[in-house]
C-alpha cells in the first residue's frame, strides 16, 4: 500500500498557528517594533541620503 502525499504544506494556516509553530508566545509591542532601529541614523536627513543611496545604486554590493 501506497503512503498518500503530505499535503500539509498546502494548508490554510492561521497567523496563530504560525505564531505557535514558530515558538511565538506573546503579540511583540508596536512601540519596541518600531523603535528597534531608532539609532541608526543622526536624524531624518541622513536617512533620507541612505534611501537616495539605495535608489540610485539598487544593484552595487556591499562594501565591506
């Protein structure tokens, strides 16, 4: 006898069902989600330089 496919990866899953399976316990909170990467930039100017930087040259690597 034959073992039917796995199917699974084809399967509605709800966001809670991936929030288990990933080893999520709790909602993240929107202020620590948002300010995570608060310090990056001096301020709004010297982040909008970066975005300019990333539209003009989408496809040069990454200087190490």
């Amino acid at each position: 006898m034959t073992t039917p496919p796995d199917n699974s990866f084809w399967s509605a899953k709800t966001a809670d069902r991936v929030a288990t399976e990933q080893g999520i316990t709790e909602p993240q909170s929107l202020d620590v989600l948002t300010g995570a990467a608060a310090d990056l930039w001096a301020d709004d100017d010297e982040f909008e330089q970066f975005l300019v930087a990333i539209e003009r040259h989408p496809h040069e690597p990454a200087s190490a």
